[in-house]
C-alpha cells in the first residue's frame, strides 16, 4: 500500500512537471491595466444666468392660445391685467383636487383677459409659460409683484 502511494504521487509530480512552462499564460479575460489620463486644465467660461420671461412674451402667448381656444382673432382679445406675482405654493394659483403641491412660494405671473364680456385667467410660473385657469379653480396670487397693468 505504502509503494501504491509513492507510484501515484511520483506520477503526479511528473505530469505537474510536464506542465510547468516558463512563461505564465496570459488570461485573455484580464483586463489591461490603463493609467489614469491627467487632463489638462481646461478654461471655464462662465455661463451667463438664463433670461428672466418677459412679462410681455407671456400675455402674447396668453392671447394667443385664448383666441385659438375661442376660434377667435387675438385681437378681438383684451387684456385685462398682466404682473408678476408670488403664488402660495406650487399649484400657482390653480389647484387641482385631489394633487399635492409643494409648499413653496413661487414666483410668476398672472394674467386675465377678457373676450366677449367673459374673464379668462392665465397663470403662469417661474418658467413664463402662461396656462388657462378656469374661473373656479382660480385663486388669488399671495401678493402683487411689480410689473405693467394692461388697460
């Protein structure tokens, strides 16, 4: 039993040793080892802040979108009073049931026009787009901003 064990280890070393080779194998799965690259520094132009709305843009837009509403022409459509204002929270002045809002005072602008003796509000805010508010769903803005009042 004890020359059974020899013979089997001695053939083990000889097929290890057949193996053996003097170069390592390269793994085909091992990833090449890159250097991180070093950037130069680059020059940082500075970004100018994006352009506030203009009041203006908005009640263009307003009217616009109430006289495609009414199949009308935009300037069968009067304005009524345009500004810019602070809403309460996120809703802008138009809450919808049953939506959450931040409670966040938001900067925008509040419009109302008139065509045929009938009132049409228009909210808008940060971003200057204008939407329709309809006239049980609107609410006062917090406080009057600056801006013109249209006749």
């Amino acid at each position: 039993m004890y020359l059974r064990s020899v013979v089997v280890s001695l053939a083990v070393l000889a097929l290890l040793a057949a193996c053996e080779q003097d170069e390592p194998m390269p793994i085909a799965d091992q990833p090449e080892v890159n250097e991180e690259p070093v950037l130069e520094e680059e020059e940082v132009m500075p970004v100018a802040p994006p352009a506030e709305p203009s009041l203006e843009d908005a009640v263009a837009m307003a009217r616009e979108d109430l006289a495609n509403r009414l199949g009308s022409d935009t300037e069968a459509i009067r304005v009524v009073d345009a500004r810019r204002v602070t809403w309460r929270d996120g809703a802008l002045g138009c809450p919808e049931e049953g939506m959450m809002y931040t409670q966040a005072l938001v900067e925008g602008m509040y419009i109302l026009l008139e065509s045929d003796g009938e009132r049409h509000a228009y909210h808008a805010g940060r971003d200057g787009a204008p939407f329709a508010c309809p006239a049980e769903r609107s609410q006062p803005p917090l406080e009057r901003g600056s801006g013109a009042a249209y006749e």
